[in-house]
C-alpha cells in the first residue's frame, strides 16, 4: 500500500466509505469478498458508515447493500438516483425531458444504434436493439423488451447507446449536448468488455458520482475530508477530483492512481481493500 502523505489521523477520522462496486468492493465474480462483510459492519460499530456507488441500476445494487446491512442511501446510474434500499429516502432523482429522450431515439434510428432507455429499476429495449443487454454490461439490471419505446418516455434517468463505429458514436453525442439539447450530460467510452464497442450515455446534467457525493455527506453532516473514496475506472474520476481521501486499486486505470492518495498493491480479485480497512480499524481501536 502506497500512502501518498495520508496521516494516520486522517484514516482515524474517517466517517463514510464511499465504494465503486465492478473491479473495486466486488471480485471478478461479482461477489463480495468475504473479509469485507466483516470489516464494513465492524467500522459501522465504530462510527463510518458505507455507501456503494455505482452505475448498475438501483435494483441490482440492492442485495449487495443487504449483506452489508447499508442503511443510508446508495448511489446509481453514475449519481443520476441517490436512494436508500428500503425506498423511504429519496435524496435524488434526475429524469430527462421527454425531448431528450425523442432526439436521442431518433438519432440511434438514424445510425443504425442500439438503444435502451433506463427507469430506476429496468432497462427498456426493442428488437431493433435485441443485441443491447449482452453488450451494454449493466450487471444485474432487468432488461425488458417492448414493442415501442414511445411507451416509455417518462422517468427516463439515463438513456444508454451502444455501437461499433467511434465516429458516428461522436455525431450522436455532439447533436446530444448544448447548444443542440439543454441540461443533458453526455459521456461516451469505450468497453471495457468488448473490443470495438462504445458506448454513450446521456443523463441530466449535474448527474455524477463527486455532486452524489455531495448531496450525501450534506444529509449526512459529514465533511469531504472524513470520506474516503474507492474507485477502478472512468466514471470513478470525477469523485476523485473531490477533496476525499482517494484511494485506487492495482488494477484501477492509470489516470486514477495519479488522482490517487492511496495506491493498494492488490487488485480487486485479491481483496485489495482489506488490508486498508483492517488498518482504518485498527487506529479507531486506538
């Protein structure tokens, strides 16, 4: 474990862990470790709570929040839905206009793009996109195929896009962002699954990890600097960007480790944050 000037007060004094999910808390399983199960109820016994921040859908995020026995809102979709496990707290919702949604189907039609519309808790597709939940990788959502999606255009959180083809990937997102569409946020990525597939992602603008973040520790009465971030990959470097103790794993992207206070020896496969955790209780029990 590579310390980049963290001080042992500093882990002490940590409060909320704030954790990515694929190739962070969880194994290449998809399981939580574990060790982990352990050392997460044992630092809420000592006063740090944790919180799982993702961009599964809320749905899919919800039994691992029960093993944990996480109470406090959980962050999906990449920030666009701060909710907690039981419902009874909304802290955030931000859903797109039904106009954003129209321009963006017709733009995938155009294209010859697969396209899925995203709600809290499912994902809807038709069979023009028959390909899209093999290849869109949101692990554990519940995929529904429908006939149209002019069914399904209100509560839309995130519309997903995914294709082959970079250049006409870019021409969706640039007709997607200002001064073409207002108040939507548009990413697009390369898979980290597939060769040659991209993805793009449209949400409302403000939706991220870091202002999910900050909504949280607002409820909770917490300071930026008591949190403590864990995160692997692109949608990770925005909370990274915070003023939190940041920590990256072995096997988190490079851009990551140079945002890095932390840097762990070990991969997610190898319980990389254990040795972290076992430290941050040991200087509580002090």
């Amino acid at each position: 474990m590579k310390s980049n000037n963290v001080e042992d007060t500093q882990l002490r004094n940590i409060k909320l862990l704030f954790l990515d999910l694929d190739g962070t808390l969880l194994n290449k399983k998809g399981k939580v470790p574990e060790s982990y199960i352990e050392l997460i109820k044992r630092l809420k016994e000592l006063g740090t709570l944790t919180t799982l921040a993702s961009a599964r859908l809320h749905t899919s995020i919800l039994k691992i929040a029960e093993i944990l026995e996480i109470d406090i809102p959980i962050i999906s979709l990449d920030g666009a839905l701060i909710k907690s496990r039981d419902n009874n707290i909304v802290l955030y919702q931000s859903f797109l206009r039904k106009t954003v949604v129209k321009k963006a189907i017709s733009l995938a039609e155009q294209y010859l793009l697969k396209i899925g519309i995203c709600h809290s808790d499912e994902i809807f597709y038709t069979e023009d996109s028959s390909t899209l939940p093999m290849l869109l990788g949101k692990i554990g959502a519940k995929y529904t195929l429908v006939n149209t999606l002019d069914n399904y255009l209100d509560n839309v959180i995130e519309v997903d896009i995914v294709g082959d083809h970079k250049q006409n990937m870019q021409k969706v997102a640039s007709r997607l962002r200002f001064p073409y569409v207002l108040g939507s946020s548009v990413n697009v990525y390369r898979s980290s699954y597939y060769t040659d597939i991209f993805y793009l992602e449209c949400k409302k603008s403000g939706s991220s990890k870091a202002n999910a973040l900050r909504k949280l520790i607002k409820f909770l009465k917490i300071k930026e600097k008591n949190v403590l971030v864990a995160g692997d990959w692109y949608n990770d470097i925005p909370v990274f960007e915070t003023n939190t103790i940041k920590v990256a794993l072995k096997n988190s992207i490079p851009t990551l480790k140079k945002r890095a206070d932390i840097i762990l020896n070990k991969t997610n496969d190898e319980e990389g944050l254990k040795e972290l955790l076992e430290k941050i209780i040991q200087l509580k029990n002090k």
